[in-house]
C-alpha cells in the first residue's frame, strides 16, 4: 500500500518544522592572527587559538636553559667537587 500524497506533504511538512526548529546560524572558526579577515568578509565568526608545532612550545613554556653547567649544580644546592673551588685548585697545583 502506497501512501498518498497528502500523507507524503504532511511528513514533509513535519520534517521541515522539526529542521527550522533545530537550525542554528553557522559561524566560521578565525584564529587570533585572522580576526581582520573574518571581519572584512562580514561573517559570523568565532576565534580560536593557534596550535603551536613542539619548537614554538618549548620556546614559550620552557624554562630557560642555564649557560653554565657547574653554575646550575650550585644553584640546585649540590655539592660542588673541589676541583672547582679556589682553593680545591690551589691544592692541585
């Protein structure tokens, strides 16, 4: 048994009404740099953040590196061999 076409009309009347019910605006998603873009095309837009490769995030996040090794193991508070030292020099000599 076929349906008729009224039948037809008034499922597609019933699909159409629940799609205009639950259609949202579209937006488009801008990173931070893009924002003059996004307004110039006048859309509607949100902004996103950029994701950053491994290089540029080290950069940012690490702490930076200590230029000289020894001046690192001081500042941790270990021991430092007397070899390094004035006086642990002197002895040597």
């Amino acid at each position: 048994m076929k349906p008729s076409a009224l039948r037809i009309e008034r499922l597609l009347a019933k699909v159409e009404a629940e799609l205009a019910r639950s259609a949202r605006p579209r937006r488009y998603c801008f990173y931070f740099d893009e924002e003059a873009e996004a307004k110039a095309q006048g859309l509607p837009y949100a902004l996103a953040p950029r994701e950053l490769s491994r290089e540029e995030w080290e950069k940012k996040y690490s702490p930076p590196k200590p230029s000289d090794p020894r001046g690192n193991r001081r500042t941790l508070g270990a021991p430092v061999p007397s070899f390094c030292t004035k006086a642990g020099a002197d002895e040597q000599s």
